[in-house]
C-alpha cells in the first residue's frame, strides 16, 4: 500500500497558517484539519465540547492539553487511510507527544513572521463572531466594509488583537513552541520559513511539498 503523507503546520497568531493551509490541501489534495476552526465551529454550533473551550478561546489562551488531545484525536482516526494536515495542532509538547505516540509525521512548516507583520494584520482582521469567519481589509476584505459576505451581519475586531494582548500572545506562543519546534527538529521534520509576504512564501513552501510527496507518491495529487 502506498505510504500516507502526514503533515503539521505551525507559526503564531496571525502567520498565515490558515491561508497556507487552505492553499496546500487545494494543491495536493491533503486532508486539513484546523483546531482552531474545529473549536470555534463547536463554539458557534453550542456543542459540548464548544462550551467547555469557549472560555479559552475567547481569551486567546491555550486550550488544556487533555482537552485538546480528547478533541483532536478522534477527529484524526476519522481521516485513518488518508494523508493530512494539521494546521494548530500539535501546539504544546503534550499534544506533540500524544500526537506522536499515533502517528508518525513526516513534515512540520514552521512560519516565522517579524511581529510588525502580525501586529499589522491582525489590527486589520475583522471576524464573524457568529461562523469565525475572518477577513482582512487589505488582504482579503469582505465585499461590503464590515459587513460577512455570507449572512450580511457586522463584523467585529477582537480584544485580544490589540497591540497589548498581541503582544503577551506572541510571547506565550514563543514560549510554549520552541520545544515543540525542537522536537521535531530532532526528529529531522521541520521546515522553517521567514517573510512579511505569505504569497512570496508560498512558492517555497509548495516546490518542497512537490519533492517531498513526489517521493511518497500517495495521494499527492488527488482531490477531496
Ligand atoms: P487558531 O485558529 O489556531 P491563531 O491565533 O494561532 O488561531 P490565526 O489567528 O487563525 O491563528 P493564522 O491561521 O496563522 O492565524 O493566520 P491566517 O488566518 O491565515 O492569517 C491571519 C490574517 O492575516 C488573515 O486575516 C489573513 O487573511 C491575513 N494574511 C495572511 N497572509 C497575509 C499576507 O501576506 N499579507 C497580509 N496583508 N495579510 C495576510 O486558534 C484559535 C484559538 O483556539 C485555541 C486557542 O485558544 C487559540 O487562541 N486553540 C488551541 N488551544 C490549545 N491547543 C491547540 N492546539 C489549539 N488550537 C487552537
């Protein structure tokens, strides 16, 4: 049986992950998995798992481990037979252990973003509170200013973008990756990339998937 390609993507608030993300499941037809989405879908859907973690999230503060890995888990073995990525998730070296104890990863993206940069988008990210759907009025604005494209309802800015709670944010991501990133460092998986500009990243990121998933010619270039 050809071999499955498993794939993490991480970086802090506001690098792009989500962006990045979208656009290499497009191309390579992975199977993508976001924590945050799944969280804040549970959130907006009122399930139980929503309103245990709805306190964290709207604080911009990291979810408990056990919490996490109860919820991420299950939503894996489901994707059992495919090849996927995961944007968010692992986060903490708990969550990469239990991770790693189930799956055997073969690439990690780490985004490294200045953070003026982030600062700069995340001041301009603009949210549906009710779905999580997120805009930027530069990089990808909603048709009508403040207003979601789907429902017609008015965008909000978060708290926790503002430049004092993005600064302590950044910090406590800072902290609690580094060991993430040198685990998978040591395990000879991780890929960093630096830049201001995600689509001049992207080039760089999508040439290495090609090599990579050339060599394990599984499900590179099916669709979902
Ligand atoms: P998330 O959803 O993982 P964050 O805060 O880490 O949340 P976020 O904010 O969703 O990540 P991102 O995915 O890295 O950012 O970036 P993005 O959404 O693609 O881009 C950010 C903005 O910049 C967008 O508006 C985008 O359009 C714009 N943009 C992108 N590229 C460019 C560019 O080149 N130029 C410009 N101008 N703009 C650009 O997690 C949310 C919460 O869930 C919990 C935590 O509470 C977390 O805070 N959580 C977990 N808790 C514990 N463990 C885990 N594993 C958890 N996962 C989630």
């Amino acid at each position: 049986m050809a071999k499955l390609f498993r794939a993490a993507i991480m970086g802090p608030p506001g690098s792009g992950k989500g962006t990045i993300s979208q656009r290499i499941a497009e191309s390579f037809g992975l199977k993508y998995l976001s924590s945050g989405h799944y969280l804040r879908d549970s959130i907006a859907a009122n399930t139980e798992a929503g309103m245990i973690v709805r306190p964290y999230v709207d604080r911009g503060m990291l979810v408990p481990d056990h919490v996490m890995t109860r919820l991420m888990l299950p939503r894996l073995e489901q994707l059992n037979g495919h090849s996927w990525l995961l944007d968010g998730f692992p986060r903490t070296v708990a969550q990469a252990q239990a991770l790693n104890s189930l799956y055997h990863i073969d690439m990690v993206i780490s985004l490294n973003i200045p953070y003026a940069t982030l600062s700069e988008r995340l001041s301009d990210r603009w949210i549906h509170p009710a779905s999580g759907r997120v805009y930027n009025m530069g990089f990808n604005p909603p048709q009508v200013q403040g207003k979601d494209d789907i429902t017609g309802e008015p965008l909000i800015q978060h708290d926790d973008d503002k430049p004092e709670a993005l600064m302590a944010r950044l910090r406590h991501y800072k902290d609690v990756a580094k060991p993430v990133i040198d685990l998978y460092k040591s395990q000879g998986v991780l890929h960093s990339f630096s830049g201001t500009d995600t689509d001049k990243i992207w080039p760089y990121i999508n040439s290495l998937l090609s090599t990579k998933m050339q060599m394990q010619p599984s499900e590179a270039h099916q669709t979902q």
